[in-house]
C-alpha cells in the first residue's frame, strides 16, 4: 500500500496584519480612551494569546457617540444618494484591498480557520457594502413610495461569530438610507470592527456617522436604552434579544432582531447522496457550528438512515482540525471558554439523556479552546440537543418517516431560522419549502449567503429581515 | 474482411458475463441493467463542482509538494496519440518515460507510454527491461464508431504486440440511446480480448455524456462489466478530464469497492498540464478514496505535456530556483 500523503504546513503569513498594542473607541471619527478609562483584553481562542488591550465602552461613553452620530445625522442625511453612494463603494473597494490583512486579522481574534475568513467572510463583507451601495441612489424604487425617509440614529449590537460580516450587514444598509450608527461588537472580537473605523477615516466618511464602542453586555444594554436612538438592530441570542424587545417596547423605536435557530436539513431518500454529505458537513461545520443558521438537526429519511450515516461518518474522519493560520484546516477553535464550557454542558446532557455520541478520532491542541466535531444518533425531539440551539460543532441526528413527518419535526421547535431540503425532485422542494416556518429554506444546499437574499427568522428566531431590498426597510421610515 | 474477424473473435463475444458477484443480478437483463443504473443516486452538479473546488484550495508545500510531484510523475501515461506519430518518435517517447529527467536519476519513471496499437512493437522495445508499461487505445479510437469485431481486432492486435494495457472508448451512441446492455456486452467482449495479461481501461468521453448523471452511471455500467480503471475523457474533444468529474468517477470507485470488494482505478487524461493541477487531483484522490488509490497501480494521469512542468517544478524544489523549458527534454 502506498504511503499516506500528509500536508505539510501551510501557514497565512501573519505580518500582513500590524496589531496595535492598544486600541481606543471610535467617536465622531477619533480614536478615544474610555470615559472612566476601563480596557479589556481581546485574546486568540486558538492560543490564548492576548492580541491587544481594548477600551471599554461604559454608559458616558454610548451618550457621547450617539450624540456625535446625531450630529452627523443631519448632513449625512441630506446627501443626495449617490453622494453616500460614493463612500460606499469606496469601503467596499477599500475592503477589498485590504481582505487579506484583514482575513488574517479575523482569524486570529475569532478563531475561525483562514480558509473561511479568506473564501467566505471577506468576500462577503466586500459584497454587502457594493450591494447596498447600489441601493443608495434607487431608494424611491425600493417599493417604500417616493423619498423614503432615514431613520436617524442606529444602534447595532452584533455578535462574536461573523465579526466583520455582521458589522457589514448592520452597518451597510444604515448608511445606504442616510442613517448614522453606533455599533457595538461583541466583547470577544473587537478587532475587525476596529479596522473597519480606520477604514471609515480612509475612505474620508464624514466624521460621526459610523461610530464603534467596544465593550460587554452592559454597554449594549446602554445604546438599547439610549433615549435619543430610533432604532435598534440586533443580532445574537434569543435571551439577549427578548430582554432587548423589553427594553424598547414602548418606545417609538424601530427594532429588528436576528437571534439563535435550530435549522433543520431534511434528506429524502431521493437525495443526492454525496452532495447531501457535504451540505450537511457545511450545514453543522462552517465556523464550528457557531451559526445563528446552522442546519444543526440533521433529520434523515429512515429508509436510508444507515447509507447516510456512514458516508457522513467517513466525511467527518477527512476533517482537519488545528491552527486556523493553516490554510488546510476545516475546522478553528470555538470563540471563548465560556462558549467551549456551553458546548461542552449541552453535550454532557445530550449523553446524560440516552443519546449516541460518536466523534472522529481528532486530537486537539493543547491551548486554546477546541472542541471536536461530534453527532449525536438516536436522538428525539424530547431531547435537550434537539431543542435548544448548541452553538458549536454537535450534529444532532433525527429520523422521519414521510414528508409529513419531516415537516412536523423540522417546524417543531421555538425557533424558525432557517432549514434545508435535500431530493432530487423539484416538485417535492416547492412543496416542503412552503410548509416550512423558517426564514431561510435552502434547497440542495446550505448556509449560502449572498447580499442580494433577505435574511431573517420566525418564531423566536427574531423578526425583520437583513439583506437584499427588504433589508432596506428595517432603516427606512416606512 | 468483416466476416473472418466476425468469425474469428464470436468466441469472445458470447462469453459470460463478469459482474461480480454481489452485483451478477443487474446485468441480468436490458431491464435490470436499466433499473440499477438509473437507481443510483442522482449528482447535484453545483454540489459536486463545489466540493471538487474547494478541494482545489488545499495548499500543498515543501515535502508534501515533494512527494505529490514525484507521486504523479510515476502516474504519468505518457502519451503520444498523433497521425504522425513514427517509431522514432515512440522511442523517445519510451526513453522519455523510463528516465524522465536525464540529469537526476533519482526522478522516478512514468507508470506507462500510451500509443497506438500499430505503435505497441516499438514503445515494447523502448521501455523494455525497466518496468514501464506499454498502454495502447484500441477499439477504434477515438470515436469508437465501428464494428465490434473490428475494435476486438484492434485490441487483439496491441494485446498480441505485447501491450499491458488496454485503453477502449465506449459507444457513447449506444449510451445515450439508452442501450446500456451494448455498451456492457461490448466492454466484456473487449475484456475477454484482453485476456489475463493486459488491465483494461474504460474511457467514457465524459464531455460526450454531457451529465454528471451519466458520468455516474457509465462508471458503474464500466465496472460491473470488469473494467479494471475507468477513464474520463480521450484527450480529443472540448470537455476533458475536470476535477469534478474526477472526483464524481472516485466517488464511484469507492462506492463499488464498498459494495463489492473489488478497486477499480480512476485515470483523468485530457486537458491536465501544470503540476499545480496535478496536485489538485492528488488531493481530491486521497480526500476522497484515500491512501489505497494513492499508487499507480489505482491512479493515472492521461498526459502529454504535464510531464515537462512536473520535471520543472522537481527542478525548482530541488535547486530553489526555475529552470525554464530549455532544462527539460522536448521528445
């Protein structure tokens, strides 16, 4: 028998991104120290290492960047549309030109291997901006009458998985309607929103209307709160997302929230085999499973539950875990420990409550938070890795019997993200896919994003819709 | 002139058939062959394609790109399939493929020559004593359109020069009319010529099947008939060997071994000329059926030029620095 052809390393060169020892607040286009002075340190989930110190955003400092974003607000918003046209292509294109540093960047803060930030993320950011870019003189044929009018201030809270991408999707539309916004990035990856405040100051945008608070939970909760905000975006957990639908009810601020899922792809006996193998890994495996869409119930028509298992289980064993500089690996290490320790809980219970657990044999680095990827058979709608969103690399794998049964099961859950159909008949897609209560239904493949599809849940998956013309509407007041 | 070779290899034409045994009921009949073959699960071709270039992105440095050069120069068919082609020329040919590259002697030796069968006396001579295979397409390459007693006149004449390998082309005609059972009782025939000493290659034209579907179907239609490799393309139409449809023929190799017990080996040929897209089908080999494909005994590249870039790119690894094509031999 031959020998076996092993990949050598294949590292990203590292010194395509220069990261500052310390970073400040983004207000009114300058980089600034926290009010009360507070820092935190952001570190790589693949080592460990601290990458950079961080200013922390508190309450003085939300009031003080919605201010200056209200300040902005009046001129920018009287910019014709394709005068803010003009500093969104500018972005886009600058982010083009930078996308390796900072796909590099993204991967060191998030975890996320290289060959995802590189083919997947940046692309994507890159995308959005020329997307929305396009729309910015067009709004009068958004299909919201004529001159439809900006919101005002926007303030965006995004999440740690798709650093960058998120901050796109939130900050994009914004300023395509003639919004100004305050975004905060999540706690564990500040870096790449702050790149993207040097970016803002490159391509010469007007000083306060995209203005960026590193910080915890609580500086959210502030810029939620903040009376002088008129709507509010966010994108992260249902718990989080309720408490924030609390905190504006009564208010006249317009909110959209895009929260956790439980999307589930179905294979009819009918699929095509390999590539349902691959959308599934796709599905479960992109950036760990740390997908508010990931297709995280594999729900399998009985008949060829064995056929389909096996192929998955050989697919899973090709898997490379390990450095994501290494632009070889497939799978990156999960955010933070507290991320792993959640993981980690909700595997303990799936095998707690009489689940199969089945991993390939993977041996994980010593530092850094990793976690392998993991499938769990035999498993029921009553259990707890069926219903609650895991957010990480765990595969829960269900059977049905008849469409019937397979659109009861995927529809029977809180959640309503997004959901997957696998067969080789048309017909079946348009029927199943009209069925389901999912904002995403992908057919014969998964986790596709492009700028052009709305995006969004049901159910407690959130509400409004991020990309395309619809995203449009969530900072128009329509 | 027909009626003597009708004669003379009817024989082999009514021989039993060679599915094995897991599979012996398919080819049965016109109608069980049918039913199996479009039974076997359908390709989604944005998937496959998909896979295929993400496979694409592997990034192959320093030892391993070492290894996968030297890997794919001994599954090199090194090939010459002109009108023009003369002795002279297959015996560089042969020279060429025994000691590829004449200032390293530590280069290893292409797996086989491929000629014409009237060329098979003469590439023997070339590559004899080192191990080299003499590989020859018959049954009236490239079109396949003749009779089956004229293309198992072909084979027999490489098999009786001396060939190890024979490299038929189906009848796509048949294949997309639907007539599964020709095209199977065809390539038995021609496995039958081959007797136990030359390997039978099955090429399917792939760009001439059009679909992923039929791509999928032809291959398990060439392995139940005892196909020993199944190979993608001739070399002479617009669409040849693709990652993607290299990667859908490995699927089903792997697939049948599983059902069977039996390897069949994959050779893409046509269209692949740079060392970097030789390594690229290295990759989707050993990410899709593994280490046991990974020798070329299992896997070959159907190539004329690929060779000199492999040679190239040795060079470069070797010394740190680009030769250019002066470095080479031209033959």
């Amino acid at each position: 028998m031959a020998s076996a052809f092993e990949y050598a390393p294949a590292p990203e060169s590292r010194s395509v991104v220069d990261i500052a020892p310390s970073y400040g607040l983004f207000i009114d286009g300058e980089f600034t120290e926290a009010a009360d002075g507070k820092v935190f340190k952001t570190v790589s989930p693949s080592t460990e290492e601290v990458l950079s110190e961080v200013a922390q955003a508190g309450a003085e400092d939300v009031d003080r960047a919605v201010r200056a974003a209200r300040k902005a607000f009046q001129k920018w918003s009287a910019l014709p549309g394709a005068e803010r046209a003009k500093y969104l292509f500018r972005i886009a294109r600058i982010i083009q030109e930078r996308s390796r540093e900072l796909a590099v960047l993204e991967t060191l803060d998030n975890g996320k291997p290289i060959k995802e930030t590189r083919d997947a993320d940046l692309p994507l950011v890159a995308a959005h901006f020329f997307y929305y870019a396009g729309w910015a003189d067009k709004l009068d044929h958004a299909g919201f009458g004529a001159n439809p009018r900006p919101l005002g201030v926007a303030g965006q809270v995004i999440p740690w998985n798709f650093p960058l991408l998120m901050l796109a999707w939130k900050i994009a539309p914004a300023l395509a309607t003639g919004n100004t916004v305050v975004l905060k990035p999540a706690e564990t990856t500040p870096l790449s929103a702050l790149f993207f405040a040097d970016i803002c100051r490159q391509a010469g945008l007007p000083k306060g209307v995209v203005n960026i608070l590193p910080g915890y939970g609580d500086a959210g909760a502030a810029l939620v709160a903040h009376p002088d905000v008129n709507k509010v975006a966010f994108t992260g957990s249902t718990a989080v997302g309720k408490e924030i639908a609390r905190t504006v009810a009564g208010s006249r601020k317009k909110l959209t929230l895009e929260l956790g899922g439980k999307g589930a792809n179905i294979v009819f006996d009918d699929a095509p085999i390999d590539q349902a193998v691959e959308g599934i890994v796709n599905g479960i495996f992109f950036n760990q499973g740390q997908v508010c869409c990931a297709g995280s119930r594999l729900l399998v028509q009985e008949s060829i539950q064995d056929e389909l298992l096996d192929s998955l289980k050989r697919r899973l064993s090709t898997l490379r875990l390990g450095d994501p500089m290494d632009k070889n690996t497939d799978i990156g290490a999960i955010n933070s420990a507290e991320q792993l320790a959640r993981i980690t809980s909700l595997v303990e219970q799936g095998e707690a409550q009489g689940a199969e657990r089945w991993s390939p044999a993977c041996e994980l680095p010593a530092a850094g938070y990793w976690f392998a990827p993991t499938l769990f058979t035999n498993v029921t709608q009553a259990h707890t890795i069926a219903r609650d969103e895991i957010f990480g690399p765990v595969l829960s794998v269900l059977t049905f019997r008849t469409p019937d049964e397979a659109v009861a099961k995927a529809n029977n859950t809180p959640y309503g993200l997004s959901a997957g159909i696998w067969t080789e008949k048309g017909s079946r897609i348009l029927a199943v896919a009209n069925k389901l209560r999912a904002g995403v239904v992908w057919s014969n493949t998964f986790n596709k994003f492009d700028p052009t599809s709305p995006f969004g849940g049901y159910k407690e998956s959130g509400f409004g819709r991020e990309g395309g013309r619809h995203g449009l509407e969530a900072y128009l007041d329509v | 002139m027909y009626s003597r070779y009708a004669r003379r290899y009817a024989r082999l034409v009514t021989m039993p058939t060679s599915a094995p045994a897991a599979l012996a009921d398919v080819t049965a009949s016109d109608s069980t062959l049918r039913r199996f073959l479009h039974g076997l699960p359908g390709v989604d071709a944005v998937g496959l394609e998909a896979r295929a270039a993400s496979l694409g992105t592997r990034s192959i440095k320093t030892t391993a790109k070492a290894y996968a050069i030297d890997l794919a120069i001994s599954m090199v068919d090194l090939t010459t399939l002109e009108g023009a082609d003369t002795p002279g020329k297959v015996r560089a040919l042969g020279a060429k493929a025994v000691h590829p590259d004449p200032t390293d002697a530590s280069t290893p030796s292409t797996a086989a020559v491929c000629v014409y069968p009237d060329m098979v006396a003469a590439a023997k001579a070339a590559v004899a004593g080192s191990g080299v295979k003499v590989a020859s397409v018959a049954t009236a390459f490239p079109a396949g359109r003749a009779a089956l007693a004229v293309k198992l006149a072909d084979v027999a004449d490489a098999v009786a020069a001396g060939a190890d390998e024979i490299d038929m082309v189906i009848d796509r005609g048949a294949f997309l009319a639907g007539d599964y059972m020709k095209v199977y009782d065809e390539i038995t025939a021609v496995k039958e010529a081959c007797g136990t000493s030359a390997r039978l290659k099955v090429i399917f034209e792939t760009g001439e099947l059009s679909t992923y579907d039929n791509i999928r179907r032809a291959s398990w239609l060439g392995m139940l008939a005892g196909a020993d490799f199944i190979k993608t393309s001739t070399g002479k139409v617009a669409v040849n060997a693709t990652p993607a449809n290299t990667l859908l023929m490995l699927e089903a190799v792997r697939d049948f071994r599983a059902q069977t017990g039996v390897q069949v080996g994959v050779k893409p040929a046509g269209g692949i000329r740079t060392t970097k897209d030789a390594i690229k089908f290295l990759v989707l080999v050993n990410e899709t059926v593994g280490a046991d494909w990974l020798d070329n005994h299992w896997f070959r590249f159907g190539a004329s030029s690929l060779l000199n870039d492999l040679l190239m790119q040795r060079q470069k690894l070797a010394t740190g620095r680009y030769s250019g094509p002066d470095y080479v031999t031209v033959d």
